[in-house]
C-alpha cells in the first residue's frame, strides 16, 4: 500500500479526536483519497468496461453501412463515452472529475438519440439495437451513480455554509 492511503488513514483516525468542524472538512478529503487508491486506472469502473462493450456492438453493426456521416457520428458518439471517462479519471479535483462524467453521460444520450433514429431508419435489426439501447441505459445509470457518489452529500450544502464552518472552526479553536 502506498503513503499517500496510510497517511489519509492516519489522519482519518485522529480526526475522530478533533473538533466536529475539522472532521467536517478533513474527512472527505480522506475517503476521497482512500477511494482513489482502490482504484488503479481508468479501465477499473464498470461504465468505461460497458463503454468498450457498447463501441464494439456499434462497430460490428456499422461494419457494412454506408452512410459514412451517420457511421462517423455513431462511432465518435461512443467513444466519446469511454474517452470522457478516462479523460476525467486523471483531473486533480472532484469538480473536474465530475464535469467528465457529465460529458460522458451527455454522449451516452447522443448514442441513445441515434440509435433511435437508426432502428426507425432501418440501418440496423431491431435485435441488434435494442441489445445497444440496452447496453446504452445500464452505462447512463452507472455514469449517474458514480456523479452523486462524487458529488456526495455535502454537495448540495451552499458555499457560503463552508466558509462559515471553517469561520467558525477558526474562531473557536483559536481565540
């Protein structure tokens, strides 16, 4: 194990001996680290994984099209979701990551728009875009859930309601 986990282990432990306020900033730091050293590398979370799977349906079902821009627009498409998902992996804040993942999610409905437009279109058999759309729902659903658990709960608390915290924090630990 590294030092960057045991020392956000560390300071996990004592925080429970600090005041509420410290703990209250310190501590998403730490899960925050002790989360990211679990993860090795982009390929890890199941959305990327289901992305992969997702571009090679669409690239065997496109294989014989030959509607060039459609083709280029579908297969950019779902890339895009694979891609956002590595790109964001590697961005130093939470905020950033979260944007990626978003971008994600956004390509994940681009594929689900023209997967539509290709089963009315007949460019594919129903089977093989239903299986896609399919594919397509359970990467939105997972994209969705890593966002709120990066978001977390703490997200939703205005900003000016931690800077007051940290005000507070200061004026009573040092008066």
């Amino acid at each position: 194990m590294s030092d960057e986990y045991h020392t956000a282990l560390l300071v996990t432990r004592h925080l429970k001996l600090a005041s509420p306020f410290l703990w209250f900033q310190l501590l998403p730091w730490c899960y925050d680290r002790i989360k990211k050293m679990s993860m090795k590398n982009f390929e890890d979370p199941l959305a990327w994984q289901r992305g992969m799977d997702l571009n090679v349906d669409v690239d065997i079902a496109l294989s014989g099209s030959r509607n060039f821009g459609f083709k280029d627009q579908l297969f950019r498409a779902a890339l895009s979701i694979c891609n956002n998902i590595a790109e964001g992996y590697e961005m130093p804040t939470t905020a950033n990551q979260i944007k990626y993942l978003w971008i994600a999610k956004g390509s994940c409905n681009e594929v689900h728009s023209m997967l539509i437009l290709a089963k009315r279109r007949g460019y594919f058999s129903e089977a093989a875009v239903d299986e896609m759309i399919a594919l397509q729902d359970q990467i939105g659903k997972l994209l969705r859930t890593s966002i709120k658990q990066k978001a977390g709960k703490w997200s939703k608390l205005p900003g000016s309601l931690l800077i007051l915290s940290f005000w507070v924090n200061l004026t009573l630990l040092y008066p």
